[in-house]
C-alpha cells in the first residue's frame, strides 16, 4: 500500500472500476469498466488523489495497488467459496430477493451470514489503510452495508458516506432478517446513508429506531453516544453527456434506421432494455404484448416487441430458470402470432456496446420500462437523454425509483395489470405528436438537471457537511 500512499476520497464498491482486458500477444491490461458512477467520481477522485477499493471479479485474484490516471487501485480477494457464499449467497440470494420482495423467497443461511460479516471486515480494513487523516470515505451498495460500522471502529477520524442503489424495505420485511439489528447497525456507522427514494430513507429510519437505540430527533438518528446519522434521497442519474453525444452521432441514427428495417419497418416498436432478472417484469409484459397480438389489437405489421435481456448472475438457479420461462414465453407468442421472416418479439440475450444501445432507443417509438421493483432504473432516463429528436414514449412502472421524478412526462403503469400496461401500451402507440413532444420534452428538462454529476455533488456535499 505504501508504494502509492494514502487518499483524501476512497470509494469502497464490490467491484474495481475496471476490467482485465487480455491482447492479442497475450499481455494483460486494465480497461475502465463502462458505467456512470466512475465517472461521476472521477474529477473528484482526480482532484483529491483518490483511491478505489474494490474486487476485480475474479477468484484469488489480488494485484498489487496499482493506479490509473484518475485514481489509485486497491483489489480485494475473494476466494472462489467466498463468492459462492458472500456475493451469490448472502448479498444476491438472501439481501437482493428481500430487498425487492418479488416472486424469489429470500435464504437465510449462517455460513453466508458468516462470510458476508468477514469479506465487510476485509474491504473496511483495505479502506482504513489506505485513507488519509480525515478523509472522505464512500461506501457503494448492498454488499458492503456492515463496512461503514467497521471502518468507524478502526477510523474513528473518517467521514463516511454510503448509498444503497437498491430499494430498502419496510419493517414487515427487513425483520424477518436474523441478522437486522447487525445490518443496521453496520449502516448507522456512517455520518450520511443515502438511498434512492424518499421511502426507503423513511423505512430505515423507523427501522433504526425499532431495532437499535438510535432515536429520530430533527430529521438525524441520534445513536446512544449522541453522534448523529442523516438518512436522505439522492436518486442517482446517468451521465447525459455521453448519451446526448452518442445520440446526435450520425453513425448512431444511421444504424437506428437500420434496426427498423431488421425488424420489417413495422408501425412501432416496442423496446424493453434489462438485465435479464426477475425483478425487471419482462414476462408481464411479455404476457401483455401477447394478449394484445392475441385479441387481435395489434398484429405484427403494427407493432413488435424488441427485448434485449443482458446475461446475469448465470450461475443462480433462479436466473436460469427465468431464463427458460422468458425464451419459452417469447418461443410461444412467435409461434402464435409471427409470420414467417416476421416474429412478433425479437429477444435478444446479449450485453451491447453503448453505440448500438443509443441506436436502440432511438429506434424504440415505446421505451417499456416496467420492473416489479427497482431501485431507480437507468435505461429510463438513458432513453429519455437519446430522444434529442422529442420523439418516442415512455411508458414506467411506478414501483420503478424513476417514477418519483418522471412521472408528469411518462405514461406511469402497474406491471401487475395486465389489463391496464396493455391500455397504455396502446395509448402510447397512438399518442399524437404534439402531446408525445410535450411529454418527452418534460422528462429531458428534468434528466438533463438532474445528471450524474449533479447526484454525486449533491452527495459529497451533503456529506461533508454533516
């Protein structure tokens, strides 16, 4: 750790920052990994000589500290049992199922509790070691929610701030974890927890109140040796810049215009853009779509159904199946209703570029956002940016974060009515213009105020001063 000293910022998240990128020849190098929160705290980290301490996602796979031109580089371990037990076990099988509570029942195990508590000890360790006196330190997601405690007993000088980019439950929910008080007590450690939604900072509030001795006094939790905790929303956003750029670039529209052509120039088309997780809704509006082809709304020539599912958590039993009930939902409504060299839904299971992305959205006539549950939902405001044209819907959950902001632009559902996301489905095909410019205008007046960098300033702020 000596070789590149200490930091006055330190981000603490699951995963480094950057991906291992194997040449030609054979030598490795690192790529920074796509994706909006680094580059948020990237002038940051450049301004504070900043550090990030993260795993690099593979097993026992620990390189030296190592930096990059924004920030010094600190790798966790995590042997291939601990990612069994610490990362698919605990923190995706028992925290990610009862943080969203849809369809999977969360697992209680000890050896996940076990392993869960001794990887938050190792990543608060490498973070105390690596931060300055008084430094800021910011603890990233549902992972690490024990290391903000961990950190302040062996760092008492720190100022910590965490954020949990997932929903966080209400009291019938949280308490059926054994292990309840110890989570929250692990968030308390920090001086600021943020969360996406005003409900989930509500939620944790009466939570630490019910299960910790903290008491609620003039918006802080005031804990038992009067340090004080603010819980507070901080929807986080996309870095519109980037999205804006790639949506003005002609080779961008050029291939967006070819996207409609692959898929026989219909009248509409209907885009979904998700990870492939059960969370997401994409079999209700699966079963929406096929019921509209069904009773004879809409055909094929008026309108498909683009899905792109990005491969996730594969190893998961439940990812797997959902895996099989998605291709054989999208296998039936195909062979009930396509046309030869016309499918009625065009699924894609593939990860893509962040051009081909853009071309997508610019594609979509419908962007279909509609999750059982999400923390906030990025793609929403990703399509909202790329539609510089002020064409194109928005129809959003409303158990989706970005509901809270976008709701006077989009058209808002309940993924669970199936009667009622195929009547906006419908009304959103046959909105006229004018109203469709209106509403896309509303919604990229907010996204554009409120981008990534605003969410992280706002944080940082906020947590400096508290």
């Amino acid at each position: 750790m000596s070789e590149i000293g200490t930091s006055s910022f330190v981000v603490v998240a699951n995963r480094l920052p950057v991906d291992r990128v194997i040449s030609p020849d054979g030598s490795a190098h690192w790529r920074r990994s796509p994706g909006g929160l680094v580059t948020a705290l990237a002038p940051v980290m450049r301004a504070y000589d900043g550090a990030w301490v993260g795993w690099t996602g593979s097993p026992d796979d620990a390189p030296e500290p190592f930096s990059t031109s924004d920030m010094d580089l600190i790798a966790v371990p995590l042997s291939a049992e601990e990612i069994a037990l610490y990362y698919e076990g605990f923190s995706n099988a028992t925290l990610w199922p009862l943080y969203h509570d849809v369809i999977v029942p969360p697992e209680y195990h000890r050896e996940w509790w076990d392993a869960y508590r001794q990887v938050n000890e190792r990543f608060a360790a490498a973070a105390a070691e690596v931060a300055d006196q008084n430094a800021v330190v910011f603890v990233q997601d549902y992972q690490l929610q024990l290391v903000p405690q961990i950190l302040r007993s062996m760092r008492p000088d720190l100022k910590i701030g965490f954020f949990l980019h997932i929903p966080f439950p209400p009291s019938e929910l949280f308490a059926q974890v054994p292990w309840r008080r110890q989570i929250l007590e692990g968030l308390l450690g920090a001086d600021l927890v943020g969360f996406q939604r005003d409900g989930a900072a509500a939620n944790f509030e009466a939570l630490a109140e019910q299960f910790t001795g903290a008491t609620l006094v003039d918006d802080h939790l005031v804990l038992d040796d009067g340090r004080k905790v603010l819980a507070r929303a901080f929807p986080i956003s996309i870095e519109v810049d980037e999205v804006t750029r790639l949506a003005e670039d002609p080779e961008v529209q050029a291939r967006a215009a070819t996207i409609r052509e692959e898929v026989g120039s219909p009248k509409h088309i209907l885009l979904g853009v998700d990870r492939l997780d059960y969370t997401k809704g994409i079999s209700h509006r699966l079963k929406a779509f096929g019921e509209l082809l069904g009773d004879g709304t809409v055909t094929p020539e008026d309108a498909v159904l683009l899905q792109v599912a990005t491969p996730s958590r594969e190893r998961v039993e439940a990812y797997q199946t959902l895996r099989d009930e998605v291709e054989l939902q999208v296998g039936r409504i195909n062979g009930d209703y396509g046309r030869i060299g016309k499918p009625a839904v065009h699924y894609l299971y593939s990860s893509y570029e962040r051009a081909e992305l853009v071309a997508l959205l610019r594609a979509a006539d419908v962007m279909v956002v509609t999750p059982l549950r999400d923390g906030m939902n990025l793609v929403a405001k990703e399509y909202v940016t790329a539609r510089t044209d002020l064409r194109g819907t928005l129809v959003l959950s409303e158990f989706a974060g970005a509901a809270d902001e976008l709701g006077d632009g989009a058209m808002l559902v309940n993924p669970h009515d199936i009667d009622g996301l195929k009547r906006t489905l419908i009304k959103a095909m046959r909105v006229d213009d004018a109203e469709a410019a209106h509403r896309m205008k509303l919604l990229r007046e907010h996204v554009i105020s409120h981008d990534i960098d605003r969410w992280a300033q706002d944080f940082l702020t906020v947590l400096r001063a508290a």
